[in-house]
C-alpha cells in the first residue's frame, strides 16, 4: 500500500479502524496520523501480529489500493 494514498485516505480510514480493531483508542489513531507504517506498528502492538499479517490485514480491509 503507498503511504501518500494511506494518508490521503485517512479520514475514512481512522472511523473504519475503530470499528475493525475496537481495541485502538483515539490516542492510537492520533498516534498514527495517517501514517500506514505508523498503523502497521500500533497493530503490531495491540494485537501481536507481525508486520506482514498486519499489512495483509489493512490490505484486505481497505483495500490494496488504498
């Protein structure tokens, strides 16, 4: 997924994330701040996935041209 478009996208990312990972909190996403490598971190963390798993996941989610 290219950064630029992630964080172009971000708005409607940041309501969508919520709802899929209920465990982010709004520091999370502040966090994040459209940053797709920052995402991939915060579900690293939260969630215990590795990079790649949560990458696959943002993917499948938002789509591999997001």
């Amino acid at each position: 997924m290219n950064d630029d478009v992630f964080k172009g996208m971000w708005k409607q990312v940041r309501g969508r994330a919520k709802q899929v990972w209920g465990d982010l909190t709004d520091d999370d996403l502040t966090k994040i701040d459209g940053s797709y490598d920052r995402f991939v971190g915060v579900l690293q963390e939260k969630y215990g996935y590795s990079k790649e798993e949560a990458q696959e996941k943002i993917d499948s989610e938002f789509g591999s041209a997001a």
